[in-house]
C-alpha cells in the first residue's frame, strides 16, 4: 500500500510539472513574436558588419596606394586595363580570371598588401561570369578611376575633347582636390573587368558603381580616407552605358556626384 502512494504522489508531482498543450503554443508563439521583433535588427547589425569590412578593404587598398608612390618619386601606381604593368593584370570578368588570384598577385600594388581578401566585398554574391557553368564569387570588386594613374590615350576615348589628363603624381590633383578626388570605387558586378573605372564627361555611365550595400556603395580617396555614398537613382547592380533617368537638373545627381568627384 506504502508503494502504491509512493507511486501516485511522483505521479501527481509529474503531472503538476508538466505544460499543457495550449501552454505549450503560447510560448511557441512568444519565441516566434520575439523572433520577428529581433531578426531584422540582426540581419541589419550584419549588413552593417559587412559594410565596415568592405570600407576596411578599400582603406588597406587605399594605404597600399599610397605607400607605392611614396616609393616610386610620387607616381601612382599604374592603372592601365589590366595590362603587364598595372595594379591589377587581367580581366575579371572572364572565366579564366574570374576565380583566379595570380591576376592579383601579379599586380603592381599586391606587394604593398599581400592579402588577396582586401580586393574581395563580403556582401558579394556568387554570378557565372562569361564563358562559365558554374556559379562563383569574384576575387576582386573594387577598380580605379581611369584619371588616377591612367593612360591618356584611352582618357581620349572614354572623355571626348576637352579631355582631362590622366594624373601621373599624385601631386598633380588639383580640381577636384585630394580629399574630392575618388581613386577605388566597388565597381557594379555587370561592369567590374580590367581594374579601370571609365568615366565619361557627358550624360551617360560607362562603368557603374555598385549597390550592395542597402544602395550605397564604398569608395577611396586621394588624402587616404574611405565612405559609404549612398545612390538616389540607381536601385541595381548597372551594365555598361547606361543613360541614367531624369530628372537631371541639370544632371542626375548620382552621376554628377562621381564625375565631380574625377574631374570639374
């Protein structure tokens, strides 16, 4: 008899113990409430995370920059369409080049930095690049703009007459001044190739800035400091020769905002 009371009263403590179903789905629903209520707040404490990270490898680029014509009588390292000489060799937007980091390597800045993650954005998403089957992230995201250590020749094609001149020295930066003076851009993945951002003088982007970051995009200048600029018309990762919508007042102000920040 003493076992069987025994046995009810753990019964009877078990029982007690226990939740019921609807009890149960009131906390399930709670852990789902406080959930949703935090999960935005997170992705966005993330989205800003990557965004530091990618103004931290634009900062590094930009250091290296710097360091190489400290080194080489204030010349800028050379920015020439991913030729033998240039800061970065190849073409990235070719299968072969694409996932290959030896284009980087052999760059004239890599020796400055010799990490081949500074050239990547963290927020990037893996595409086919032309000629591939299967889907990567790219090794580099970030270009120069053509001024900086360009080749005039090809100034003269992307900037019809009168054609701004290439700067050589990073001495020779006067209008826009250095702090003005944008040098690494997180260049748009349907336009990233050789390492040089091309900038027209009229009405139309040749190449085109990125928006990964919540529509913005990461950019370096010439004194040494990075930022986050935001875009007022573009929504999307652009193509090549884009005409950018009105109004523009006199001109749209995204493309206005980078070709003051080249030449004025």
């Amino acid at each position: 008899m003493k076992n069987l009371k025994k046995v009810a009263m753990r019964e009877s403590c078990v029982s007690k113990k226990a939740f019921t179903l609807i009890e149960l789905l009131v906390v399930i629903a709670i852990i789902a409430i406080l959930a949703a209520m935090l999960l935005p707040a997170l992705a966005k404490a993330k989205q800003k995370a990557q965004g530091m990270r990618c103004l931290n490898n634009l900062k590094q680029l930009q250091l290296s920059w710097i360091m190489y014509s400290g080194d080489n009588g204030d010349k800028m390292v050379p920015n020439i369409n991913g030729g033998a000489t240039s800061w970065v060799t190849g073409n990235v937007s070719l299968s072969p080049d694409f996932t290959n980091v030896i284009p980087i390597m052999n760059g004239a800045l890599y020796t400055y930095s010799k990490n081949v993650g500074i050239y990547v954005c963290p927020t990037a998403k893996a595409i086919k690049p032309g000629g591939a089957a299967v889907a990567a992230v790219a090794v580099r995201h970030y270009s120069i703009g053509g001024r900086m250590g360009g080749d005039d020749a090809t100034e003269a094609i992307v900037m019809p007459a009168p054609t701004p001149p290439a700067y050589k020295k990073t001495t020779e930066v006067r209008n826009p001044g250095p702090s003005e003076a944008l040098v690494f851009v997180e260049e748009s993945a349907n336009t990233i190739d050789d390492g040089y951002f091309a900038v027209n003088n009229f009405a139309q982007w040749q190449n085109s800035p990125s928006v990964r970051h919540a529509l913005s995009s990461m950019f370096s200048f010439v004194d040494g400091h990075v930022e986050s600029h935001r875009w007022k018309s573009i929504n999307t990762e652009q193509g090549f020769n884009v005409t950018p919508p009105p109004p523009f007042n006199p001109r749209n102000i995204d493309l206005g905002w980078v070709q003051d920040a080249v030449f004025r």
